[in-house]
C-alpha cells in the first residue's frame, strides 16, 4: 500500500479501494467523505487521547473565584501546573470530606475539581483550583483536544495522525461506506473494515498512553513536580509542511 499522508492521499486511496476513479462520476461525493472522515478523527481523538494542547490559562486570584477556563473544548486534561508544579484532580464531595469551610481555605492551589453544573453554563472548560488563590499564579494547562477539521478543498493537509496510523483513517471511512445505506452497501465489506479500523484504534490508544506513563502525573513522586515539555505525540497544529 503506497505511504499515506495528506488527506487527499486517504481520499484517493479509498476512491482506488470502491473503484470510483472516473472524475466524471463519483459513486460517493467528497461532502459525503468529509464527513464521514470527520466522524472517525472524533472517534479516534476521543478514544486514544492522542493529540495534546497547550493553554497557559488566565491567571487565578481571589478575585475570580479561583476559576480559570480552558477554551478549545478539549475532550479531556492531562495535566495542571501552578508555578511549573503539577497539581491533582479532585472532587467537591472528597474536598468536603476534609472540612466543612474547605470552600473558604486560601493559599497556594494544589488541587483542582470540576463542577459539573459548568459543563451546561459555558462552552469553555473551567476548572476550580483549591484552596482558593491568595496570589497571581502562573498557570499551564495540558488537555487531550480534538483533531483539526478535515475538509477535501484542503487536501494537501496533513492529517492529524502519526504516520503509521493515517491508513486506519481510510479504514473507518471504508467501514462507514459500505455500511451506508445506498446502492454500494456491503455488510461483509463493512464488517472487514471495522476490524481493521478498530485494531488501529486500539493500537493508537497504547502508543498515546505508554509514551507518557500516568504514575508520571498521579502520584509518581519527583517526576511528578517539575513540568518540562510534555507535548505528546504531536503538535496540536499538526505535522509541519
């Protein structure tokens, strides 16, 4: 199978796949496969936690509730530092646990919860520091964040994977086209791809996660207190041209 890469190369690739090569007349349209192709970088992001972002947050004080918002509707977080020194997750419920005036407590933050009636207020993701800031912090938040959208007048891009994984794209596409229902349907075909896509799939998520070993984050003594560069796999803006 020839080297994929940009987006086009998957386009043309599963075009050469359900033989649909006459420019004149395509069996399937490119919004068809936008789509589609779409639907499994989604799929893909959220599952493997692959693709990191980088947001030095604004800055918490008292002022601002010890609030800070994450922007980019990142699908989950990584890591938090406060001063270059990572912090944990916790709770409101184990934080209550602790004591009754924990929401009063002030100081320098070494945890972090979210609240669960943000997630319907804002489009950002906010997350709670505790205790509550006594001073101007620098903060740095890492998330796990989606995939930019692909879109066939932009073939060239490329896709937001690693190299090696770029052919389980073509292969969640080839399994959401033969299970369409339209002329080309093919179960059997569809069933085929599927496997293949979701042994990427579950190939993508164990290389995201042993490059970058929890204990690291969660408790993992000295390596867990000075942040260095923890960009993953790959730059959030995708591979350079």
């Amino acid at each position: 199978m020839a080297e994929l890469s940009t987006y086009s190369d998957v386009i043309d690739f599963v075009r050469e796949i359900i033989q649909d090569g006459d420019s004149n007349y395509r069996v399937v349209s490119d919004d068809d496969l936008d789509i589609w192709a779409n639907e499994t970088m989604r799929e893909l992001g959220e599952y493997a936690e692959y693709i990191d972002g980088e947001d030095t947050a604004p800055a918490a004080t008292v002022a601002s509730g010890g609030v800070i918002s994450v922007e980019g509707d990142p699908y989950g977080v990584w890591r938090v530092e406060i001063e270059d020194e990572a912090i944990h997750p916790t709770t409101s419920r184990e934080l209550y646990k602790q004591s009754r005036t924990w929401q009063a407590q002030t100081g320098r933050p070494r945890w972090y919860y979210r609240d669960s009636v943000d997630s319907y207020l804002s489009d950002d993701l906010k997350l709670h520091l505790w205790p509550l800031p006594n001073a101007t912090y620098t903060i740095r938040v890492i998330t796990t964040v989606p995939a930019d959208d692909l879109d066939s007048a932009s073939g060239t891009d490329y896709v937001m994977l690693p190299l090696w994984a770029v052919p389980v794209l073509a292969w969640g596409v080839l399994s959401k086209f033969y299970g369409a229902e339209t002329r080309m349907v093919n179960r059997g075909a569809a069933s085929l791809f599927q496997m293949m896509y979701d042994d990427g799939m579950v190939r993508l998520r164990a290389r995201s996660y042993s490059r970058l070993q929890r204990q690291a984050f969660w408790g993992g003594g000295r390596k867990d207190v000075v942040g260095g560069d923890l960009r993953q796999l790959m730059p959030a803006d995708g591979f350079p041209v």
